[in-house]
C-alpha cells in the first residue's frame, strides 16, 4: 500500500522532533554521558509520589470532572495567586491537562481559525511549529538574538506582526536558551498585545527555577493583560514530575470553556492518580522543589564558568536548566559539531538547530545531570575542543 497518500498532508509535511533522531543514536552506547534531554534527574520527591500510591490504595482510581478535581484547582488558584499575582477562580478559570504540551494544543486549537497567524521566538521549545501547523495556523518566528540574551525584543516583535496575527506565543524562561524576560520589555509586549489586540499563550513551565536577583514576571500580571493571556503552567519540571502527565491553563472562563470542549472528547481528563499527587506538591512540596532549584543553581554557575573556560562562549542564563553555548567559531555546523562530540567524547548534546534554523552556530546542553557527570561531560568536551 502507498502510505503517502493515506497520511494527512498536513501531518507528512511535519518534521520528525530534532531531538528525538539525535537520541536515536544515542541509544545503545556505553559510557555516553547525556546533556540532551530536557528533564529533572531527580525522582519525584517521596511525598508526592506516596500521594499517588495512595490514590491507589484508597481506590481513587475514577474519571474526574473534565476540568480536574475541584480540591487541585483550588490549590493552583492558591499557589497561582501567590507566585504570580493573579486571581483565577477554580470553577471556571482552570484546566487540568495531560501536561503542558496537552494544554499547548488545546489553546491553539481553541483560538485559531485557519491561516491566522502566530508569532512565536525562537530559539524555541520543539513543539511549538509544529503545534500551531496542526491547529491550521500559520507559524511566524521572530529570532532572538545572543547580544540580548536570547529574549523578545518589543521592536522586534512590532515588526512582525500582520493584520492577521492572531496569537504571541511567549516562554519564559525559554528551553533551549535559559532567557528570561526583563520587566520593561514584558511591558513593551503587552502594550503591543493590547495595541493589536492579541491573544498570548504564556508557557512559563520553568518560572520557579530562576536564578538571579530579579523575581519572574508572568505577563498576565501585567495591567491590561489577564484579559487576553492563557497562563500555561505544569509540575513537570519544578516538581521533577515529568511522568505524571499534568500541567494546566489559567484563563478567562470563554477561553477555558472552548479548551475543555476538545479536552473532554479528546482526553476526557488528566489522570486522578497524578492529581492527587499534584496537590500533594503544592500544598507540601515547596521545600523540595527548593533544594532541586539550589542544586540546579549550582550547576548552571559550574556550566557557564566551564564552558568558558574552554572556549565556549556561553552566556549565563537567568533561568530553566540549559546552557546555548555558541560554537560557531569552530567552523562546525552544530548538528556537525554533536555528532563529533558524540562520536569522539562520547558526550550527546542537542544541535541548536533543533529548536529553530537560528539555532545554527549553538549547542543545548542540559544540566539536570549529576554533577559528577557534568565535570566529566566538561573535562571531555574540553578534550574535543582542543582537537579541533
Ligand atoms: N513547554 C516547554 C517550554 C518545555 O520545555 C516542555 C518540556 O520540555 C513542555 C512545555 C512540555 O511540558 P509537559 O511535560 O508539562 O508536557
């Protein structure tokens, strides 16, 4: 049977994620120490993970209300309130979801008519393209540059936008490059948001691990904004709960309405066992997610200080847990360049050009890795570069 015409066009003209092909070589090899992927190596702290057993135990095995449980969303209400400063009501203004990524694909698919257009930044989280593709949307990045340390520039975004754009799609701190997003220019974006009447999507997935001085700004905070933003939130990496699957969107109760309208028929809702533990992370799990953060700390000042070192010039990110060292002085392409570090040093970083073309020239490397194994993935890489 010819395939190619049975899968959607739409589908075949996506790409495969860049990360998952470079992994692909990975797997099988001895002695690889792993910068790639992009999540906590720590377990789930016990507590939370005993809250998921006993859900088990007591049988609390069941479907909840498509929106989550009622007890969770009123502690994300709490806790949205309390870290960035805006009020949400957990009757209608909270979405559990199967992660982020399931909240991603909701917003988009709930806001976008086909060929609407959404500006994204890039360097950017791999899904994002292609999640406004399958919602109909037309994708429009706008490169943000090392010299401003990889955030979103209000000039730049004015410039891209079209009596179509629809949607701004903003991360900060932004996977793969750690930025974070000064105050002034939050307020420059938003003012242009409300100029053009734009809807903005919020990831801020990485918000709690912050590193500098300054305290992160979620821009629905901002005057204006709340109306038109969809806080998109998760316990993934704060809590190191990748696998539980949850996360969730604070909105206006219209936009969370036409959310939960394709989640209850697409997934009906998040599973109860990874909601119990979920509440259990935020009503105790403060303490925890705070020594993750300081370890975390630790390592991105051992990373920028190392890379350096050695030649690679790399900007200190304010947040998340990855580095962007530019490479480009060493003549390789960065796919060129992880494919002979990981041949030579036995050291799997991801291309730059995973998260976007204008990721050429840069490495992504993430640090949630032991550091004993980040000393060594260092000392290699210092080897790899001396031979070049
Ligand atoms: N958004 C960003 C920026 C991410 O980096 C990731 C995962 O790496 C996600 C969303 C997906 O998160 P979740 O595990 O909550 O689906």
């Amino acid at each position: 049977m010819d395939y190619t015409s049975v899968i959607a066009k739409q589908i075949a003209a996506i790409p495969r994620s860049g990360i998952r092909d470079f992994f692909e070589l990975v797997q099988g090899r001895d002695d690889v120490i792993s910068l790639g992927v992009g999540e906590p190596d720590f377990a789930t702290p016990w507590h939370i993970r005993e809250a998921a057993i006993y859900s088990l135990e007591k049988g609390q095995t069941s479907y909840t209300s498509n929106l989550g449980l009622l007890s969770l969303r009123k502690a994300i209400a709490k806790y949205v309130s309390g870290f960035f400063h805006v009020d949400y009501q957990a009757e209608k203004e909270i979405l559990v979801t199967v992660g982020v990524s399931e909240a991603i694909d909701l917003a988009l698919r709930a806001l976008i008519n086909p060929g609407d257009e959404v500006i994204y930044h890039e360097p950017c989280y791999v899904s994002y393209s292609p999640s406004i593709v399958m919602a109909y949307g037309k994708p429009v990045s706008v490169v943000t540059k090392k010299e401003d340390g990889f955030s979103l520039k209000p000039e730049a975004l004015a410039a891209a936008i079209t009596p179509r754009t629809r949607v701004l799609m903003l991360n900060f701190p932004t996977n793969p490059t750690g930025a974070c997003a000064a105050k002034e220019d939050l307020e420059g974006i938003a003012k242009l948001c409300i100029e053009h009447d734009l809807i903005v999507m919020s990831d801020e997935i990485y918000s709690e691990l912050r590193y500098d001085e300054e305290e992160h700004v979620s821009i629905a905070s901002l005057p204006g904004m709340r109306e038109r933003t969809i806080l998109l939130h998760g316990f993934s990496k704060a809590f190191a709960m990748t696998g539980f699957r949850l996360g969730y969107a604070c909105a206006p109760q219209p936009i969370i309405e036409a959310m939960m309208k394709i989640h209850q028929y697409a997934m009906l809702c998040a599973p109860i066992m990874s909601q119990n533990a979920a509440l259990e992370a935020l009503e105790n799990g403060g303490p925890a997610m705070e020594k993750m953060r300081a370890s975390y700390h630790q390592r991105r000042d051992f990373m920028v200080k190392r890379l350096n070192e050695i030649g690679m010039d790399c900007h200190s990110p304010g947040g998340a847990f990855y580095v962007f060292p530019d490479i480009s002085k060493f003549g390789l392409s960065s796919k060129e360049f992880a494919m002979q570090l990981l041949e030579q040093q036995n050291v799997a970083a991801v291309p730059g050009t995973a998260f976007g073309a204008s990721g050429e020239g840069f490495l992504r490397c993430c640090y949630a890795t032991a550091f004993d194994d980040l000393k060594i993935a260092m000392d290699r890489m210092e080897k790899f570069v001396a031979n070049l």
